[in-house]
C-alpha cells in the first residue's frame, strides 16, 4: 500500500487549473511544520511548570506529563498535515478527501489550542473551503474521473 502510495505517476499533462496544486501542497506542508510551535511549547511549559491554557482559557493543564502528551499530538498532526501534501503535489484523484479529513483534524485541536492558536484556525477554514470546492467542482484541476494513470 505504502509503496503504491509513493509510486511515480504519469500525470496529465498540467492545466490552468491545476498549476495552483503545487503551491497548495506547498502551503500545506509549511502549515503542517507550524504545527511543530504546538510541540515545542507544550514541552517548554511542561519543563518550565507553566499552565497550559486551552478552549480559550476554559481548561488549564499544569501536569507535566499531559503537556508532553498534548506536545506529541501537536507533532503527530504536523506529520500528517505535512504528508498529506504528497497526494496534492501528486495531483491524486483522493487528495481532496485527505486534505478535508487533514485540515478537519488539524480545526479540531486548533480549537482546543485557542486562544494561541487564531490564525491556524483560519488556515485551516480555508483547507476545509478549498479541500471542499476541489471536489465538488471538477473544474479546478482533479483527473477526469474514468482517466486511467499509468505507474512507471
């Protein structure tokens, strides 16, 4: 599965429309090393015996232990963010699906992480709008859907 995953693919030749995928999955991956900020902090504060304040101030977390836990969440979230890049870059017919599930997720513990957390919060609205328009409109670069694409 792996290895199919990460197998070459003869892509359509480009479109108009398609030449924005690279700078999305570009953005994507820069957005998902940001996420990286949530692991060092919670480490930090964790080291520190600062308070965590989440959902905006609602819960604070003085423990150790759950700060490194939440720290490793933040640093799981960035990997996945960062690989789901590849199937944009890749152009796959499925990254639309992965980016919505991807920027889904990483809207949920941005939301925990308020209120230090705003403007992933906006990022992430905006993976959810295009991950959404991309499949939803055919126009914006995904493969026809009966298109067959050759693994070299």
């Amino acid at each position: 599965m792996i290895m199919t995953a990460l197998a070459p693919r003869t892509n359509p030749a480009p479109t108009e429309q398609m030449r924005w995928l690279h700078p999305l999955a570009a953005a994507v991956v820069l957005h998902g090393l940001i996420h990286l900020v949530g692991t060092v902090r919670k480490f930090a504060e964790a080291s520190d015996g600062e308070t965590a304040h989440y959902l905006g101030g609602l819960w604070d977390i003085t423990d150790a232990t759950t700060l490194r836990v939440i720290g490793v969440i933040w640093a799981v979230t960035a990997v996945v963010v960062v690989a789901s890049a590849i199937p944009i870059w890749r152009n796959d017919s499925g990254w639309p699906t992965t980016l919505f599930v991807v920027a889904a997720a990483s809207l949920a513990l941005t939301v925990v992480g308020l209120w230090t957390s705003v403007l992933g919060l906006a990022v992430n609205v905006g993976l959810l709008v295009v991950a959404f328009r991309a499949a939803t409109n055919p126009a914006v670069g995904l493969p026809e859907p009966n298109e067959e694409r050759s693994m070299t």
